[in-house]
C-alpha cells in the first residue's frame, strides 16, 4: 500500500512520534482524524503533517481527513514494528539495568535475549527472567545466536572493543548509550543516545533568554 520511495531521514526522526500519537487516538477509539486536528495535537503544522503522510502513501481523503488505523499501521511497517527482533544489551550497570527492565520495548517487538558484564557480582543475577553472562562468553554468544541489535551500556573505554565484537559476528544495528562515535564497518548502523545532550539542550533553551534575550533592544 505504501509507496517505495526512500523517506528522508527528517521524517524518519518525526515517525515514532506519529505513531505514538495514532496509538493514543487509536486507544481512545477514534478512527479517523483531520491533518489540522492532529498538527493541534502535536504543534505542527498541518502542511508538515501532510507532506509526511504523502511520503509514503495516499491516505488523507478530502472532507474526510485520515483513517487512523489505516495510517497506524502503515508507519509501524515503515518503522519496521511489524517484526521482531533479538538484542543483547552489553553493560548491566545503571543504564544496562534500566534498559533491561523496560518491558515495553519487548512489547514492541525488541526482545531482549541476553545480558553480558564483566562484573563477577553481576554474573548470574537475573532480570526479567535473564541471566546476566560473563562478557567472555559474548563472541561464543553471538556465533551460536543471531543477534539483530546489539546495545552498548559499557563505559566509553570499552564501548569500541564491543562494537567491533558486535560487528565481527554479524550484528547490523547497534544501540549506543556510551558517550563516544563508534567506527563502523559498512552496512552497519548506529543509532547514538546522549541524554546528556538533550539535558544540555535545555540548559542552552533555559539560558537562552539571558543570553540573547537582550539583543534587540
Ligand atoms: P555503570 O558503571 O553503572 O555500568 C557499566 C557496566 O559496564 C558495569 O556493570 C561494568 O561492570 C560493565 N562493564 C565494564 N566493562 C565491561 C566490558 N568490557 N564488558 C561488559 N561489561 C563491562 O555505568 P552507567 O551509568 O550504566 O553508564 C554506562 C555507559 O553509559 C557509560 O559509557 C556512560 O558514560 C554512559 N551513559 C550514557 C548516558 C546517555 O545518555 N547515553 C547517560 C549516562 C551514562
């Protein structure tokens, strides 16, 4: 249904939230929704949304606005929800942890099979029903088992040695939560999250008023 042009990444980046959005109206029971309603909901404006919307398929009706459900499902295929997929999160320390007992990316269908420190006090505790393994046994792991996405929650000295082990057996995505760019091998994708760079972000949007709020005057 959707069409097969390549989305700009622009409104890739503008996608989980859509879904998120059609969730909610879904949830709520509404099954069809004006461009303009929803850039209300979502403070954008309607032209955005319908530029987006008509990247990847015709489904805005004149008079008759979108079909919620319809369009639901059209981005979760484009996101690619209509899988599933293994991971193995590398690093059980605060983050590692965090990650691991968000049971709502399980829910999504990101299925968290394993868990490797280095930490012999970490090896062998459970979380969510998984066991937390010794990091040596990471490459056997991955030989034996394919791994989609591979999320590093180690320190940044040693976020490049498990990206490469990751790498090296096959792992295509890769979740970076370790405060360094990773070198990739071609074809392998890296999605970074700093936190501390939205933090900051809102440190700069707080002071932004001191800082330039003067300039017109
Ligand atoms: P943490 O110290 O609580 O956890 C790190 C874990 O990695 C420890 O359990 C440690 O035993 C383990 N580890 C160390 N070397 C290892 C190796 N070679 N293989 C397997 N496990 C190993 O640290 P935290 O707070 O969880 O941070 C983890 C990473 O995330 C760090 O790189 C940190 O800078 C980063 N971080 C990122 C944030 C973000 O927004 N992306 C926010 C906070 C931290």
């Amino acid at each position: 249904m959707g069409k097969s042009t390549v989305i700009s990444m622009a409104v890739v980046r503008r996608l989980p939230r859509y879904r998120r959005y059609l969730s909610e109206l879904l949830e709520n029971g509404v099954d069809r929704i004006s461009s303009k309603e929803l850039s209300e909901r979502m403070n954008l404006t309607a032209s955005q949304i319908r530029q987006d919307f008509n990247c990847f398929g015709d489904f805005g009706q004149q008079g008759y606005g979108y079909n919620v459900k319809e369009l639901h499902n059209e981005i979760a295929r484009i996101i690619g929800l209509n899988k599933s997929y293994k991971t193995v999160i590398v690093g059980a320390g605060n983050i590692g942890q965090a990650i691991a007992n968000y049971s709502s990316f399980g829910k999504l269908g990101f299925n968290l099979v394993a868990i490797f420190d280095v930490n012999p006090k970490l090896i062998g505790l459970k979380f969510r029903d998984i066991d937390i393994r010794d990091v040596d046994d990471l490459d056997g792991f991955l030989e034996e088992n394919k791994i989609d996405i591979g999320i590093i929650c180690v320190p940044k000295a040693q976020a490049q040695r498990t990206a490469d082990i990751f790498q090296d057996r096959g792992i295509k995505a890769i979740w970076n939560f370790a405060p360094i760019d990773l070198k990739t091998k071609e074809g392998v994708i890296i999605e970074n999250v700093h936190l501390s760079d939205s933090l900051l972000t809102l440190s700069y949007r707080l002071n932004e008023a001191e800082l330039f709020g003067n300039e017109s005057e």
